[in-house]
C-alpha cells in the first residue's frame, strides 16, 4: 500500500523537446513521402519492355474459336511425332501513348535485369497509330509465317516461288487510290521484285521521283506509277510509298500457323524449326526444350530482333536449357545471359540445326559459335 500526503502535489516529468537532427529528419521523411506520392502519377515518356508468353511451335495453342488446335498443321505431306519443345519467345510492353508507366513503376524496372526501359518514341513513333502499329505487326507476323515456311521447305528440297503482295495500306499512303489490298508487284521502274528489300531499294534510288510499277489484280497485270513521300529512319532519309507488303509463295503443301494476338517477325526461325521436324522422322532437339528468336527469310537468313534480354529470362523461366540467338544480337547478348541458360549465336538456318543436331545427339556443343564480346 502507497500512503500519500494530500497536501502534496506531484509534477508530471517534463516531456524532452525534440532535437533539431530528429525534426528536420521528420521534415524530410514527410517531404520525400509527398514528392513521391506526386511523381508516381506524374505521366512519363518511357514504356517498359518485358518477357512475354512463351509458345512451343511443335505444340497446340487456343484458336480464335477457343478450340485447341497445333501451333504448325500440316496438309499434303507426311508428318512426325515430334517431342520436347522449340520454343518461340515473345515480350509485353507496359504502357502506351495514353497511359505510361508511373515513375515509381519505372524504377522499379530499372533493377530488373529482366526488363528494360525504353524511350515511348521507340515502340510507338509518333505520328503512328495505335491502329496503324498493329496493322503493320500484324502485317510482319503473317509475312514471318510466310517466310519461315519458305525456308523450311526449301531445305528440305521442295521448290517454292515467291511474289510480293500488298498486305495494307498506310493512313495517307501515297499510293492510295492506285494500289488495292491483295495486289501483286510483279517490277518496279522494269526491274522483276520479289523480295521487300529490293523494292524498297529501287525506290529510294528514285529520291522520290514517281516509280512505275506492273501489278496484277483479280489476274490481270496493269502498270500503276506512285510517286513516293519522304520520311527519316535512324537520321537518315527515305522515301515510301506506305504499303505494308506480305511475299506470296506457291507452296506444294498446306502447312498452316496458328497463333493468336502475337505480331513481329521474331519468330520466324522457331517457326521454320518447328516446321522442318514435322515433316521429318526423329526428334529434331532429341526430345529436349530449346528456345530462341530471329527473323528468317526464305533463303534461310535469320536476322536480328528486338527485346532479346527479355526473351532469354522468358526462355530461362519457360524451362529452357538452351537458346539460339541471331548473331547479329550478340552485342546485347554478352554479358546479359541468365544463369542457367546456354546461348548459341546462329547466322542461318544451317547453324540452329547444327546446335539442335548437337543437343539431340549429345554431341561437342563447345565446338559451335556463342557469343563474344567485340
């Protein structure tokens, strides 16, 4: 028991005042709290580029009915059992012109090597639509398809021909009004063109003076003239016609590429790859889970891509032991590689099937190319 006298008065302790230290480091902590609070919804001028789904060319995807259906069918040859995977990559953007990432979402990014963060003007130029930009991935997916299966074929010794075809036309194309979707360009200015390459070359050695082209439409062949607008790619000028155009082949066989809302030409080579083992006996990769990306051509030249970083941490989390990589890449490649994840670097079709020919058979995989720094 405590016995007090009711006289006495006790004094609270007096409460200790805070130091100047500990008060301007509250000020501060509050003023960072609200500046950071501010700039996470201030608008940016960058998008985020991340791994995106990940798709197994000798496997079956969702077709646009919701139905699963192979990735590569084929009609009018024989087929084979194939196994493992050959896997194509993908990436996701984050962000577009009407909404971008935060800044605090930015630097997130910025620390994971598995994403990168990139200028709004190099995924979505300005001037270009949203419409616009999916018209013309849709417009490379297609013609990806195109040539991967060209160059599939004509290694195994089928004879295919080839002719460009207007896929779409561009929002004010100069040659709107004169050229219609599904024509055919047979020459341009007298010389034969078969390849978007070589009609882009003759028109920019006109410098924009009009280019006589001959056509065919609904079978019948005709001569048009489009004269050809200025624009700059990497500081440099060119002149364009705005067409987006898709190379047509006369294949001896059906083979059909289902895949849903992925647009690019990147998968090119893992389509040609997945092609190739349908149509021949055994396992191409040995059973194995391979994964890459490059463009291909019907000559079997496989050319660079964008977002490569990316692809190889989506083919490390997909399972992925190995990975074939352009070798015009490379530079992006060196010093970026994910542990756990072998990469080859490959110039043609010839050296991804000299890598899956070494994986099957087990054969000296330190005996082919990778990449190197310089």
């Amino acid at each position: 028991m405590a016995l007090f006298d009711e006289n006495t008065t006790i004094e609270p302790a007096p409460r200790e005042r805070m130091s100047r230290r500990t008060l301007a480091g509250i000020w501060a902590l509050a003023v960072a709290m609200v500046v950071l609070l501010i700039i996470t919804f201030l608008p940016t001028s960058y998008v985020i580029q991340q791994p995106g789904p990940v798709y197994n060319t000798l496997g079956s995807t969702e077709s646009s009915d919701g139905e699963e259906v192979p990735l590569i069918s084929v009609e009018g040859a024989e087929t084979f059992p194939t196994a493992g995977a050959l896997d194509l990559l993908t990436v996701q953007v984050q962000g577009n012109r009407e909404r971008t990432p935060s800044w605090f979402e930015l630097a997130t990014a910025w620390f994971d090597p598995s994403k990168a963060v990139l200028p709004l003007e190099a995924v979505f130029p300005q001037g270009q639509t949203t419409e616009q930009r999916s018209e013309e991935s849709a417009a490379m997916m297609v013609d990806s398809q195109h040539e991967a299966t060209a160059a599939a074929l004509t290694e195994l010794g089928y004879d295919v021909g080839a002719q460009l075809s207007v896929y779409s036309l561009l929002e004010d194309s100069a040659a709107q009004g004169v050229l219609e979707d599904g024509d055919l360009i047979l020459e341009a200015n007298g010389e034969e063109v078969s390849e978007v390459a070589d009609l882009r070359g003759i028109i920019n050695d006109g410098g924009g003076a009009p280019v006589e082209l001959l056509i065919e439409r609904d079978g019948q062949e005709q001569t048009v003239e489009v004269t050809p607008t200025q624009s700059s790619a990497d500081g440099e000028t060119v002149w364009l016609i705005g067409v987006n155009l898709i190379t047509e082949y006369d294949f001896p066989i059906d083979v059909t590429i289902q895949l849903n809302n992925v647009g690019g030409p990147s998968a090119g080579m893992m389509f040609a790859l997945g092609i190739i083992d349908t149509l021949t006996p055994g396992e191409l990769n040995g059973g194995q889970q391979v994964a890459g990306t490059g463009t291909i051509t019907a000559d079997g030249t496989v050319g660079p891509i964008g977002g490569i970083r990316q692809k190889m941490w989506g083919a490390l989390d997909a399972g992925a032991d190995w990975f074939l990589a352009p070798d015009a890449n490379c530079d992006e490649v060196v010093g970026h590689i994910p542990d756990g994840l072998r990469v080859f670097s490959v110039e043609d079709l010839d050296d991804a099937l000299a890598v899956l020919d070494a994986v099957s058979e087990d054969g000296d995989l330190d005996a082919l190319p990778t990449c190197t720094a310089g």
